[in-house]
C-alpha cells in the first residue's frame, strides 16, 4: 500500500470514529439545533466541527484560484 492510500485510509477511519462520537453524544443528550449553529465555548459541537474541519480540508484541500 503507497504512502497516500495509508494517509487515505487513516484520515477515513478517524472521520467515522468521529462521526460515531457525534451520534453517540446526540442518543445521549439529544440533539440541539440552537448549540449547533452557535455552540457554547468548549461545547461538543465546537470541538466535533472543527476536527471534522481539519479532516476534511487533509482529504480534499480547499481550491486555491489563481490571478
């Protein structure tokens, strides 16, 4: 296995892993639609965007145009 497909395949076992958390926490506390759009300093929510974020932008980088 080439270095990317092993980069590939860790980066998509932690988003399900983090997916998993995300639904585990919602059967256990519910679902807030008001916390997720603006979640409290420290909240789940927050911290569960910005590595679903992080991870994200490592599988599929943001575009960067050219002038």
């Amino acid at each position: 296995m080439n270095a990317v497909s092993k980069e590939s395949n860790e980066l998509s076992a932690k988003r399900i892993a983090l997916q998993n958390t995300f639904k585990k926490f919602n059967e256990t506390n519910g679902f807030s639609y008001e916390e997720w759009v603006n979640p409290p300093v420290g909240h789940f929510y927050e911290g569960y965007k910005q590595e679903l974020e992080e991870i994200n932008n490592q599988m599929a980088p943001p575009l960067q145009y050219q002038s």
